[in-house]
C-alpha cells in the first residue's frame, strides 16, 4: 500500500502552508478577538485555491486532499471554519440535495456563503442519542421547533442544515436561511478560540434537503467524514507541539546545561513522538477508508479514540516541558493543548468512543489463542 503523497497533494500541502505561514501566535489572537473571528482575506485566498470546495466533487478531490489540508490548518491552529462552515455541511448538501440545492455549493466554494451543520442538542452522548427538534408539515413548507447546541460556525452562518424528528418517524435533514421567522441564535467563543451558537427555532420555516425522508445514514456519514478532517487538523497540531517542544529542550537551559542533555526529558520527548505517530496512523486510515468508500463509524471511533489519547499526551507534556510558559496567551503552546482538547471532545470525547466499540464488540468474531 501506498503511503506517499501524489505530485498534486504535495502541491497542496505546500499552497496550503504557504497560505497560513503568516499565522504567528500574536497574529492568531488578534484575529480570534476581532470580528469574524477568522481573517477575511485568507478565507478569500482558500476558496481561491479550491480548497473551500474539496470533496463536492468526488472525482476531483476527496477525503485525501482534505487532511492534506487539515494537517496544515492544524499545524497553525488556523481559526479559519474550513471544516464547519464549509466542507462538513458542503458535502452533505452535495450528496443529498436536488439541483437548485447544490447550486449553493458554488457560493460556498467561492467563499461568499458560510454554512453551519446544525445537529447536536443536549443530552446527547457524542452524537447519538435522540434529536428532540421537531419537524411539522405546514402547507408547502415545513416548519421547526426546537434547540440546537454546540452549533459551531453557527454565530454567523448564512445556511444551516438542520437535523429534526420527522412526524412518522426517522430524522430528516432541513436547509434554513440565517434570517428565517422564529430563529434565534445566542453567539459565543470556545475557549480554543472557535466560534459558535446556540440556535432556537420556534415554528421556524424550512426547506427540506432532497426528499424529506430519512437521513439518518446521511447524517452517520457526514459526522464520519468531519470527525476525520478533525482528526487530521489534531494531527498537524501535536506535529508543531511536540516540535515547539523539542526545539525548547534544546535551546533552554538548566544548571549551565540544555534541557535535552537530561535523559528523563528527552524520554518524555520520545514518547511524544511515538503518541504522534500513532495518531497520525490512525489519521491515514480514517482518510483511506473513506477514500474507498468506506464510512464505517467504528473506523471513525477507533481513529477518534487514538487521536483523543494521543492528543491529551502531547498537549499535557508539552505544558509540562515548557514549565509556567506553557500556559501563558503570548506562547503557543498552551493554544495547541486548546484546540486539542476541544478536538478531543467534539462529536464525542474519547470516553464515548470507547463506548462505542464496546457496545459492537458482538460484532467480531472470537479470537481463540
């Protein structure tokens, strides 16, 4: 098997990181506190080069490309809403809508239209559970009641792609305009300086997206394909860590001494390596079977699960090697453990996917030594 990257997905790693090499940590947290909360311009120069559009267009570019891509948003800890403002909900219109539908996707991959995937609601254990929004025939039209939160990308999106209960039953999957009757959002920042909403719809007219049927293995596939565009993003995360970190050790001293002249430091370093290399692993397969049409949610899980734990290692011995600077808002460091730990707990933390191969472990047959 193949493990290398094509002449064209090199290309794209290299635009990409070429694109973000001007996110500084002091130019990160000026974008994050002023308003979009991302940088206009690099938004522009991303739908520019495609990559607000990859995967509409399966022959084109698929899930490879995008953790190409996400491996170096990751690296940077771009606050840009690649994933769930564009690509996540992209694809899930792509493959569900009619034609008027998909003719969205122009806007979004020019970067003119912001999308939100609105789906996740309380009580919910990850992203199962019951979807308690409701949706209510009215006419020609539908109408929603109810409440979604985390709704990421929901403070300003101009779509949303609704989740609801359907009346005879099954979740159906509903397109509603940012300034519809009866929606109301309650704006916020994550403390990994995304942005996000909570999002009441009160009798709120909507569209349905394709037939208004169904969608549950629509939805399975679409929290399959974002959890791995998030995995990869982790990925290019714990690189730059766990290289802020070694490149520390070598130039901080102690006792007259580098920090990596201490044998116990530089174990600790190793062992990040290897915590790395196994999410990265698990990054690849995830993107692979997805690549060969393969959206089973417990290859998502796994990888889900060794990311989660990988993550937490990097990011708690990172903190841990730097000493009190690791914490603070002028060093990065503390910004990677952020956005880690918010990887680790989106669409369901490592705890949950455990749960998740447990509850299937029926499904394997016996392994006899």
């Amino acid at each position: 098997m193949d493990f290398q990257l094509s002449d064209e997905q090199v290309l794209l790693r290299d635009t990409t990181r070429s694109m973000l090499s001007g996110y500084d940590t002091e130019t990160r947290n000026k974008v994050i506190e002023a308003e979009p909360g991302f940088n206009p311009e690099l938004w522009n120069q991303l739908a520019e080069t495609g990559i607000l559009g990859l995967g509409f267009d399966p022959d084109e570019s698929g899930p490879l490309e995008i953790m190409v891509v996400l491996t170096e948003i990751g690296r940077r800890v771009a606050p840009e809403p690649v994933v769930h403002g564009a690509l996540g909900p992209g694809a899930l219109i792509a493959e569900r809508g009619d034609a008027q539908q998909r003719a969205l996707l122009d806007a979004v991959a020019e970067g003119a239209q912001i999308l939100a995937f609105a789906h996740t609601e309380a009580g919910m254990r990850g992203t199962s559970g019951k979807v308690t929004t409701t949706a209510v025939p009215q006419g020609d039209s539908w109408r929603l009641t109810g409440r979604k939160n985390p709704v990421l990308t929901g403070d300003r999106a101009d779509t949303l792609v609704v989740s609801a209960a359907l009346p005879d039953g099954g979740t159906g999957l509903f397109l509603v305009d940012k300034g519809a009757d009866g929606l109301t959002r309650q704006p916020y920042r994550t403390f990994d300086g995304q942005r996000g909403a909570q999002i009441d719809f009160a009798d709120t007219p909507a569209t349905p997206l394709g037939e208004p049927s169904d969608a549950t293995a629509a939805i399975e596939r679409t929290i399959v394909r974002i959890s791995s565009a998030m995995c990869a993003e982790a990925v290019g995360a714990m690189e730059e860590a766990l290289r802020l970190t070694t490149e520390y050790l070598k130039t901080r001293k102690q006792f007259g001494v580098p920090l990596n002249t201490f044998q116990t430091l530089t174990q600790r370093a190793a062992d990040m390596y290897v915590s790395l290399e196994l999410a990265r692993s698990m990054s690849m397969y995830a993107a692979m079977s997805l690549a060969d049409g393969n959206f089973d949610p417990l290859i998502a899980a796994r990888a889900k699960l060794q990311i989660g734990r990988s993550g937490r290692h990097i990011a708690q011995e990172a903190i841990q090697l730097h000493g009190g600077i690791g914490v603070t808002w002028e060093y990065p460091v503390g910004h990677y453990a952020a956005r880690l730990t918010a990887i680790e707990h989106s669409l369901g933390s490592s705890q949950d996917q455990l749960h998740v191969l447990m509850d299937n472990l029926g499904s394997y047959d016996l392994a006899k030594l």
